[in-house]
C-alpha cells in the first residue's frame, strides 16, 4: 500500500515538473520523528513548498536531478 502511494506522488510530480527518470530519493526531514511529521504536514497542507541542501552531498552520490 505504501510504495503504491509513493509510487502514484512519483508519476504525478514527473508530470508537473518534467523531471525524468526513474530515481528518486525519499528522506525524513529534520531530525526525529516530531520534526518529520511536522515539516511533511506543512507540505501536505501546502506552507511549506522548498526545501535547500548542500549540492556537494548531491554531487558526492550523483543524484543530480534531471
């Protein structure tokens, strides 16, 4: 059930955002479980909508996004 949900937000965000490929990432925000959980309700109801982090750990993995 879970990886289906994951699956079905991948596939929408692809068409929204032409970003291709079949990697992707998907980490917890913040440290903890409470900050996790209240950084992704800020995404589900839509006040939080960015997010940064240091390109160098991207480059390091080479999960640039294409």
């Amino acid at each position: 059930m879970k990886e289906s949900r994951i699956l079905r937000y991948w596939e929408a965000f692809q068409k929204v955002s032409g970003v291709t490929g079949e990697h992707y990432l998907a980490e917890q925000f913040g440290y903890g479980k409470q900050v996790g959980d209240e950084s992704a309700e800020l995404i589900r109801i839509g006040k939080k909508t960015a997010t940064t982090s240091a390109l160098e750990l991207y480059e390091k993995m080479s999960l640039n996004p294409k």
